[in-house]
C-alpha cells in the first residue's frame, strides 16, 4: 500500500473527538477488503472502536486512536511532509501500522491484530471500553502509536485534570462590600498552585502544572458569584502524591476541587536494537492494561500535533512501517519468556 497517500485519504475523513463514525466505517470497509475479521465495538453512545484479527488469536497487536483535536484540517503534501489534522497525530500511525500488519501477513505472520479508539484525545473512554474485550487476554504485546520521532518509548508521565471551582455573592460593582468576588477568591487560590513546588522524578523528569481554562463572572458591573478554572498536570509521581500536595497547598482557600480524569505514570517495555526516549504525554495506555506488556512508538513529533500546522515527514511514515515490522517481529521472539512470565505470576 501507499503509506503516503493512505495517511492523505484518513487525514481527508474528519474525525475530531465525537465523530469518529465515518473513519470507523472506512477503515472497517477497508479492512475487511484485506481479509481481517473486524468487529466494532460500542464504546461510547454512537461511536465505536474498531478490532481486527486474522481469524487467529492476537499475540501482538498495534493500536493507537482515531479521534483527533479540533479543528478539521485537509491533507496536503509538499515534497518532503503530509500536512493536516491528524497527520502525526494519529492517522499517519494507522496507515503505518496497517502496512506494518500487511508485511507481517506476507511473511506468515497470523497471530496479530489492529485496535483503533474513539476518545483517546478527550477521556480514553475507548481504550476504557476496549480493555474489557475478551481479545485482550489473548494478547502479549500492545504496540502502541503517538508521534515519537520514531524513537521507542521508555516511559510516559501520567495526567491528572481537575476543576477548581469558587463562589462568592452578587453584587453592584459600585458597591463590591455589598459582594464577594468569586474571581478574587479563584486567583488567590491560584496563585498559591503556582507557588508548589512540584515533585521531580529520576527516571520521569519534572512535574508540571498548566491553568488551561479560567472563566467566571457575567459582566464588568456586577461583582461575580461565580469562577473556575481547569487545571492540567503531568504527573511524574502517583497521583495520590500529587493530590496530596496540592490538597495541602489550597486547603482553606475557601474552593472546591473536582478531579476529571487521572492516568498514572507508565513504564514501557523496551527492546535494546532500538534507540529510545521518556515522552511527557500521556496515552491510551494506561487504560489498555489487560492487552500486554505495553511499548510506545509512532512518526512525527509531538511538537506538530495540535497545530495548525500539523505534519509528518514523509521518510519518517515509510520508516515507520519497518520499525514496526521489527518490533513487532522482536516481541514474537520473546513471547515465550513473556508466557512463562506470566504463567509464574498467576502461580
């Protein structure tokens, strides 16, 4: 196939989160065109994720997500990149890894699979849904995709998204003592966040906090009642850590924290032949537990994904099918040890 041109046509089907149907049922069509027995699963109210198997249990299977960030962008190439929403972030992976699973096939190489989720940039409720499936018992190995440069992950940081919301009372601004400003009391609690000093890791690296969203208050006369803001934090350490700090830094700040989602930091299995990184996102990983030891590699750079300006080096997508050629021919070379791993757990 013409990992090219295919990164093209996923790119071309808008999929942001929520709307992941129309891909799902392309790469269905098209799966099911190659010989793959696909099932989708409901994974959240209208939107499925989509399994495919060779009729074998998946030992190895390559997975990463259909769903992209707003807003849609069409392909376009250049000599040297793919341009558009998705094309490192993750349909250049797709099309990547379906090559991949094409070459393994010519090979003689039955016993893999493809995991395709909804929801991965907003909740995973996908990956969620797809860790309950009974195919993943039958796998060793999940080969997941984000845009790594190609290079194999070590490790990922966790995230923790919460919601710190205050109120206060209504009143004439030109009477604020008749009031409480719920804006002042949110900011007073925000500025004791940005003054923690967040755990370091030797293995993960450093801890950081974003205020991504602030909102509150109605209009300039009128003292606001209500504010919040929405905090993203890449964890190094548990989260348990985490909370606990920042717990202590805000207690009695008169504000209420709401938690929204949370993964932990997660280490990856690694393989030596090939050159390696730690990344600072976070994945469907965490929430694909049951699907095999975990490894993490996919083209592009996480630098591109989310922008405008989003793309994906052309020798980056080709080279990206044999590294997971490779990769994948070197996890089948240690399921054995894996099986007998696993076999002295469960004793």
């Amino acid at each position: 196939m013409d990992v090219i041109q295919f990164t093209r046509r996923l790119i071309d089907i808008p999929s942001v989160t929520g709307d992941e149907e129309e891909i799902g049922r392309f790469l269905s069509s098209h799966l099911e065109g190659l010989g793959y027995n696909v099932e989708r699963q409901a994974a959240v109210f209208g939107r499925s994720n989509l399994i495919a198997t060779t009729g074998q249990p998946p030992s190895i299977v390559f997975s990463t997500h259909m769903d992209t960030v707003p807003p849609f962008i069409p392909s376009s190439e250049d000599i040297t990149h793919v341009y558009g929403r998705g094309a490192c972030d993750a349909k250049g992976i797709i099309a990547a890894q379906i090559a991949a699973a094409e070459q393994l096939r010519s090979q003689g190489v039955d016993d893999i699979g493809l995991l395709f989720t909804v929801d991965e940039e907003a909740s995973s409720l996908g990956a969620r849904a797809a860790n309950e499936h009974s195919v993943a018992d039958e796998c060793s190995f999940l080969i997941n995709g984000e845009p790594t440069d190609n290079l194999l992950a070590t490790g990922s940081k966790g995230s923790l998204r919460l919601r710190i919301r205050a109120e206060g009372r209504a009143a004439h601004s030109a009477y604020p003592e008749m009031g409480e400003s719920a804006i002042e009391r949110l900011l007073d609690a925000l500025e004791l966040l940005r003054k923690i000093e967040w755990p370091l890791d030797p293995f993960f690296g450093e801890t950081t906090c974003n205020i991504g969203v602030i909102s509150g208050g109605t209009r300039t006369n009128v003292i606001p009642a209500e504010a919040e803001a929405e905090i993203h934090i890449r964890l190094t350490k548990a989260s348990s850590v985490v909370k606990r700090i920042l717990e202590t830094a805000i207690d009695g700040s008169g504000v209420q924290l709401k938690y929204m989602s949370v993964s932990e930091p997660v280490r990856m299995y690694t393989v030596a032949e090939f050159e390696q990184r730690i990344v600072r996102f976070t994945t469907d990983i965490p929430y694909l537990t049951k699907w095999g030891s975990p490894l993490l590699l996919g083209p592009g750079s996480i630098l591109d994904a989310h922008t405008a300006h989003e793309r994906v080096d052309k020798r980056e997508l080709i080279q990206a099918v044999d590294l997971y050629v490779r990769l994948a021919q070197q996890c089948k070379r240690e399921i054995p040890a894996y099986q007998q791993r696993a076999m002295a757990k469960s004793i």
